[in-house]
C-alpha cells in the first residue's frame, strides 16, 4: 500500500516537471532576439522585413532598355525614407540627379521626370520602418539607346551682333511629329523681357520673333534643352545648350523698285538714297521684308542653281547679301553699270553699283560695311507677290495674330 503510494507520489513529481519545462520552453519561444518578450509571453517576433520590400524602386534593379516616358520612383509602404542618393552615368561622365522626398516622407521622385537615353542610373536609398529599423537598398537600371537622333541647326550664330530684324530659326535633321514636345523644351528668351512667340513651319522649322523689331542693345538667349526629347517615335534630340546673340543699331533698308532707289535709315535718321536696280519685268523682285541672312565678300551666282536655264553665271559677284532662300541677294553689280537709278534688269535681286572685284567707294562696298545680318531690307512697288514668311526669315511679313497661330502650345 505504501509502494503504491510513493509511485503515485513520482509520477505526480514528473508531471509536474513537465508541466514547469513546457512553461519554460513556451516562454523561451516568446522572446525576442534581444531577450525581452511582448507582454504576457506568447506569440513568435516578426522577422525584419528584406530591404526591398521596405524600399521600393521603380523602375525595378537590374531593368534594362528603359524608355525615357517611365517614371523612376522611390517609395517605401511605412516609415519614411531619411536619403535618396541617384547618379546618372552618361557619356561617360556621373551626375546627380536632383530629386524631392514627398511631405509625408513615403516617396522620392526627380526633379525632372524625363529619364535620360543611353544610361545607368544608380539609386541608393536608407529609410526608417514603421517599427524603427533602418533599412537601406542599392538598386540600378539602363536606359533605352535609340537608333535615330535629331538635332536643330539655330540661326543666328552664338555670340554674334545682329540687326533689329534678326528672327531666332531653329531647323531639326528630322521631321517632328512631336511638335509640342520638341516646342516645350525650347525656350527663347531677352534681356530686357520682351513677348517672344513661337511659329511652326512645316515638320522641322521652328522660328521665334517678338511682335516688333528688337530694341537695339537687347540681348537674346537661346536655351536648347532637346536632350532626350522624343520628336518622332524612336527619335530622340542630341542637344542641351544654351546660345545667344545681341542686337546692335537699327538698320532698315527701303528698296522701291520703281523709283531704283533704297533709302538706308539709321536708328530711324536717313543716312542716304542708294540707285539700285531690281527684277527685270519677266523676273521681278518679291515685295515685302527681308533680312540678311548671310554676308559674303565675293560669291558666284549660277541661273541653274536657283530654278533658271543658263541665262548668267558670274564667278565673282562682289558685296553679296542673302536676302532668302529661294536665291535673292542685295549684292553688288559690275557688269551693268548702266542700271542701277534707271533701270531694272536683274533676275530678281536688287543691285548696287559696283566693280570688279568689289570697291570699297562703291555704293555696294559703302552699304556692305555698313550692314549686319539680321538688318531688315523692305521692297515696295515691285510688280511681284510679297515674300513668303518662311522664305528665308520672311516672318515679319505675317501679321502677329497669325503668327502666334503658329505656336502649338496655347
């Protein structure tokens, strides 16, 4: 009876030992790595989450052939990220990329969402969890690499002194079909302000002019920020850079063909009345505003080059000066003395007298020093239509209304 008893006794005993190492175990299982349990024991502790899913990147590590349109975001679900560091290699040169935490500390984003072509961003992000723990994330991704480029050729040159007259054309290697894209990151801008307007010409002409003439002294500049810019599909700009140019004195130059004079005006005084001659009846000279485009010493003019037969080609015309692109020059005539203040015979340009070789005491040498691209040359009373606005800088011929129709951002 007594051994009976005492077994029960050791089995009560060992029970009771199990009983008091499960407690153990269980309240072992309930500790956290740094010993302390939640209250009242029980439960196992969240593992710390992987750095990824507490910061996230898009577009995501490794991606590669990135279109420019994709947006590069860093976000975190909880938390807030504390840094954001992103690096642009491109042409073999690394740049920060610039960039904005949101108010609520949950996202990053660039300052300028355009990604850039042909490079490798490189993100690298530290933020704080909902509970505290720092987490941080090396992320990075290539950008597409297009096949096709485009860029503008600007007129006029950078750092040169112009006419009043002067209209800032932009012509792209690549028809735009992206006309808003392309017209947004361009931006013409003086010095002191004044209303610039854009106008489209076609597919890849780009020309911008205030409603007036340029106020002598202004200064003009030209910020070209075309990189990466889609103009087409698949065609992406080559150019940031920025240019400018100045205006100088007022120049206007009054042609009437009828009369075969040109009046020449500074800052609105006659400085003097030129003999001229203009378009013989069969090829008369366009009437309308012109602007100098281009100044050449000597030049050689060849009928078949501007739509004609073989009817002149002269090797040495003296003092020539653009007019447009259709082939009218202001320049100088030596072999026909006769014309200029009585008679009109040219093939459409107007001329001054001059000899051969180009003088210096000629009319033509006299108004060559004198004049500046960009400088505005007026014809009246020709028996021809006025000039096209995009023949040459012909812009000042379409009334300001019109021309601010030409923008395709309103």
């Amino acid at each position: 009876m007594r051994h009976v008893q005492g077994r029960a006794r050791r089995v009560t005993v060992a029970l009771a030992a199990a009983v008091t190492w499960a407690g153990l175990l269980a309240g072992a299982a309930g500790c956290t790595r740094d010993g302390s349990g939640p209250p009242g024991g029980g439960g196992p502790a969240a593992e710390a989450p992987a750095p990824e899913d507490t910061i996230r990147v898009t577009p995501g590590d490794g991606s590669k052939g990135v279109r420019p349109a994709q947006r590069l975001r860093v976000r975190v679900p909880g938390g807030r990220l504390e840094k954001v560091t992103v690096v642009r290699s491109q042409d073999a040169r690394d740049t920060p990329v610039p960039g904005h935490v949101s108010a609520d500390g949950l996202s990053w984003e660039p300052d300028d969402a355009r990604l850039a072509t042909a490079a490798r961003y490189t993100v690298d992000a530290v933020a704080l969890d909902a509970r505290g723990r720092r987490a941080a994330r090396h992320s990075s991704f290539t950008t597409y690499v297009p096949d096709q480029r485009f860029i503008a050729y600007a007129t006029p040159e950078n750092r040169s002194v112009v006419g009043t007259g002067m209209i800032v054309s932009l012509t792209f290697s690549h028809d735009i079909t992206d006309r808003a894209a392309v017209q947004r990151a361009v931006r013409v801008t003086a010095k002191p302000p004044v209303r610039i307007e854009p106008h489209w010409f076609g597919k890849n002409r780009l020309d911008f002019r205030p409603e007036h003439y340029w106020k002598p002294g202004t200064e003009v500049t030209v910020d070209l920020g075309l990189q990466d810019v889609e103009g087409a599909p698949g065609v992406y700009g080559l150019q940031r850079k920025k240019a400018g140019f100045t205006v100088g004195r007022s120049q206007v130059s009054l042609v009437d063909a009828a009369k075969h004079t040109m009046e020449v005006r500074r800052d609105g005084e006659l400085l003097a009345t030129v003999p001229i001659t203009a378009g013989a009846p069969d090829h008369p000279t366009y009437n309308g505003k012109m602007v100098v485009m281009d100044m050449l010493e000597v030049t050689r003019m060849n009928s078949q080059t501007v739509g004609f037969g073989g009817e002149y080609d002269i090797p040495d015309v003296p003092h020539a000066m653009k007019l447009t692109d259709s082939g009218t020059f202001l320049h100088g005539n030596y072999w026909a003395p006769g014309a200029p203040g009585v008679v009109n015979v040219s093939h459409g340009c107007v001329g001054l007298k001059d000899v051969k070789g180009g003088g210096s005491d000629t009319p033509a040498g006299w108004f060559f020093d004198r004049s500046l691209v960009g400088d505005v040359v007026e014809v009246v009373n020709s028996k021809d239509k006025t000039v096209s606005p995009d023949n040459g800088l012909g812009g000042w011929n379409m009334a300001w209304k019109a021309w601010k129709a030409g923008s395709v951002l309103k």
